[in-house]
C-alpha cells in the first residue's frame, strides 16, 4: 500500500467533515477513494461517485496535478507520497 | 435575483461568493423571481445601448457597483451578400467582435468583476484562453482592481500584449488550458482571488445571455429560426439558451424555438463528438490541437449541459478544420467586411457545412454569433498572398494593377 496526500478544496470540505489534507493508504485511485468512503461514510461516497460507482461529471480528480481522465481513471495508479486532488469541474472559457 | 440555484439538486443558495453546492457538488446558477419581475418591451427603450439595458435580468444589486465600458448591444448585421453566397434568404451575423476588447468575453467580465466589486474583493483574475484575459483586465483596470490572468503558454502574441496592457499580471504556464484553469481554481481559494469564471463563475456567466436577448430585441421582438454558437467550455451556449428562455418566459417573445447548434473546430471538438456521436457523456480532449486557440478547451465545464441543451432545441453539432476556418475569415470579411479570429468565425465555417448537409432550410432565418475580433489573431491567415507588392507612386503602374 502507498502513502498518499489527498487535498480537498474548502468549497468540497463538506464532504471530509472538514478536512483539507488527509493522509489516506492505497495502490490505486479507486482504492483511495475506497479508503476516504469508509472513513467519512456516505456523505462523501454521494458527493464523489455516481451510482455505477464512477467519479461524477461535477469533479475532477487530479493525480501530482494531472487529469485523472488522461491517466486511467480509476485505475490509476499511486506511489508513495503521490497527491490526490479534488476540483469542482467548472470552466468558463 | 432571489438565490444561487444548483443545477443537479436544486438546492438554495444566498446570493454570495459560492458557486459549487456543498450538497452534492453541482454547480450553481443564478435565479429569479420571474413573477415579481416587471418588465415590457417598452422599459428598454430609452435605455443606454449596452448589456446594462437589461439590468434587471442581471446579478447586480447595487447600480453603483457596475463596472462599465460599454459592451454589449452590438451590430445585428443583415448579411446579405453571405446569404447569397451560401444560398440562405435571412442571414444575420451578430458582430461581437467590436466590443470594448474586441470579444464577447466583455459581457461575462463586466457582470463578474461588477459582481467582485458589489462582494468587496480585492483582485480578480480568470483562466482563460486569451479574449477573456484581456476582457477581466479591461474591466478590472477600470474598477481599480489588481487583475492576474492564468493563459497556457502559447496563445497567441496579440492577446498577452492586449491583456497585459491594461495593467493584468500574466500567468502564462507550460501547458493547456486545463491546467491553466486548475491552478487558477487552486490560487482563488488561497490568495481570494475573484476567478471571473471560477468562483464568480453563476454570475459570470448571466451577462452571456444578453447575446440573446438583444437579438430578439433587434430583430424586433422576434426570436429567429436557428442560431449557431462557437463552442469551447459550452457556457456561452447554456447562457444563450437560458436568455432565449428568460425573454419568453417574461412574455418579451411570443415562443422560444430557436434551434441552437454548436460549432467546434477539429481538434477541440469534445461536444460536437458527443452530439454526433449520440452520447450524454462528454469525452476530454487532452492536447487541444486547433488555429482556434480561443475554443482550446479540452475538459469543458459545461459540456454535457451544452449537448443536453443542443439536443432539447432540435439543433445539430458541426466541426471544420483549420482550412475551412481560414476560408470563412475571408468569406466574411469580403463579402460582409466584418473581421474575425478562428474561434469567433467557426459559426460561419459550420454554417456553410449545415446548409451542404441539407440541416438549414433556405427560408431559416439564422443567426451566427461571430465573438472575436481578427486583429487579436493575424498569424492566423495565411501571410502569403495578401502581402502587398512595392510599387513606384507613378500613375502607370496602376494599369496593371486597377483593371477597369
């Protein structure tokens, strides 16, 4: 299992009770995810996955800066010491 | 106004610095009360020919706090030689490229830094893809805000000398927009900035919808057939459906059916796939390849509500290439003398591919929204050819040169 940094934005610390930096273990994207469901319950699991369990269209998931849409998703792969972040997907051009 | 709507719950919002929902994360767009909201034809009259004719429909509170250099209510150009030309009866173009900063972009950025003013912030800034770097720092500059523009690196030169110029700190970072967008999202936050289209972003967005409502009230109260929308993060498109809405639903027009289609260039075209290609899901494009650098956005925020509300209005989605492009900047500028960028004239370029495709009746009455100007992009044509030759100030010269 990596050790990896999740950083969430204030406007999506709603979710995380709060919590901005979280240090969280896990190999993949999908089993970070996993990881911060269990801890903060289904206010977060709502919030970030749809109902096939994919990130929803409203956010972005970024890994050491990069679109995870450009990496393989959920699958992504972690290191230790990678960051996660969340982003609300909004763009205006 | 009455509240901050989300769009995927609905739930309310005070009318404050928010823009994302804290229930479920959906973004959030300006409401209201259309009820109380006592407007006719006749109360825009005698009004200033700007985007501010339409205060009401707009997210400002306090008049004192807009910020103001006249955007808005541009030409309605009858188009009649290009109407010829492509074999259409009713052609307009709705020439937004002689705005305050020669782009649409003027109209979301002085709601937004208006917005900023009426907010107390301190600073603005936006990511952007070039026109609306210099359309935040115009607006800023003119409310006496610090501005800082986040573009990827390699727009083109006449747009950071412009931005620049009114005073904008340049962030200009070795990659795409996206990333340019991340990190303006990322330095909102930390350094409270005002990102016009980012954390402002529900109010923004509300001044994009006055290219709406001035072409009903310019074509007479009459909304037209069909109207073909350059397309980049898919905001531009949403406001202009909503505009259509909010004119019918205050009974301003008879019947909202206007067709919207989205124009996209090859090698930006996530939402024009999707229509075309009958998804609801909106596949990013990672490298944006495309002349038009203004429509560069490879992840839009707004693009599966772009799709949604093409598809709703019975509209089509087209691409064309760098070529076709090309072509339509000289196209419209010698049959109409209107000048435009890539980004702003790719309606026209798709335009010519509905109509050979058999998508637009001859009778429609059409309207394409040219956003950009032409000078903001020389490299864009084809230098060669249009150098003129050196000649001696000699009368007979002209014999070979004026034939007639």
């Amino acid at each position: 299992m990596s050790n990896v940094k999740v950083v969430i934005p204030a406007v999506m610390a709603s979710a995380t009770r709060g919590d901005r930096v979280i240090e969280i273990s896990g190999t993949t994207v999908a089993e970070v995810v996993s990881a911060l469901s269990a801890r903060y319950g289904e206010p977060f699991q709502r919030r970030v996955l749809d109902a096939e369990g994919k990130p929803r269209r409203v956010l972005n998931l970024y890994v050491n800066g990069k679109n995870v849409k450009f990496l393989s998703d959920l699958e992504t792969q972690l290191g230790d010491g990678d960051e996660l972040m969340l982003l609300p997907a909004v763009s205006g051009g | 106004m009455i509240a901050l709507q989300c769009r995927e719950c609905q739930r309310q919002y005070p009318t404050d610095l928010s823009y994302v929902c804290e229930e479920c994360f959906g973004p959030l767009d300006v409401v209201y009360d259309y009820s109380k909201l006592v407007v006719k034809r006749e109360t825009f009259e005698d009004r200033p020919k700007n985007l501010w004719r339409y205060h009401e429909l707009l997210p400002i509170e306090d008049k004192n706090s807009i910020v103001d250099l006249g955007a808005g209510y541009t030409p309605l150009h009858r188009a009649d030689r290009l109407a010829k030309r492509l074999g259409l009866q009713n052609l307009f173009i709705k020439n937004d490229t002689v705005n305050p900063t020669y782009s649409f972009k003027d109209r979301p950025a002085s709601v937004a830094v208006s917005k900023a003013r009426e907010l107390g912030l301190s600073a603005v800034g936006s990511p952007s893809t070039g026109n609306l770097a210099s359309a935040t720092a115009a607006h800023a500059a003119r409310a006496g805000l610090p501005c800082y523009v986040f573009i990827p690196f390699d727009i083109e030169p006449a747009k950071v000398v412009q931005a620049s110029t009114y005073g904008a700190e340049i962030i200009a970072i070795n990659g795409t927009y996206d990333d340019a967008n991340k990190l303006a999202s990322q330095a909102g936050e930390l350094y409270n900035l005002g990102i016009v289209n980012g954390n402002i972003r529900p109010y923004y967005v509300e001044g994009s919808k006055t290219l709406a409502f001035e072409v009903c009230e310019q074509l007479g109260w009459i909304p037209p057939d069909h109207v073909i929308v350059p397309t980049g993060s898919g905001a531009l498109l949403c406001a202009i459906r909503k505009g259509f809405y909010e004119f019918e639903r205050l009974g301003l027009i008879k019947s909202n059916e206007v067709k919207i289609s989205s124009a996209q260039p090859v090698g930006c075209s996530p939402i024009v796939d999707a229509l075309q290609q009958g998804r609801t899901s909106v596949t990013p494009v990672e490298r944006p390849q495309t002349l038009a650098k203004s429509l560069a956005i490879g992840d839009p925020g707004d693009g599966e509500f772009a799709v949604k509300n093409v598809r709703e209005s019975g509209g089509f989605g087209e691409k064309v290439n760098d070529e076709e492009l090309r072509q339509a900047i000289h196209l419209l500028a010698s049959t109409e003398g209107i000048f435009a960028e890539p980004g702003g004239v790719v309606s026209v370029a798709v335009l010519s591919k509905l109509i050979d495709a058999g998508r637009i009746d001859p009778d429609e009455l059409v309207v394409c929204y040219v956003t950009g100007n032409g000078l903001k992009t020389p490299e864009a044509i084809s230098i060669e050819g249009i150098q003129p030759a050196v000649v001696e100030p000699k009368l007979e010269v002209l014999a070979q040169i004026i034939r007639r």
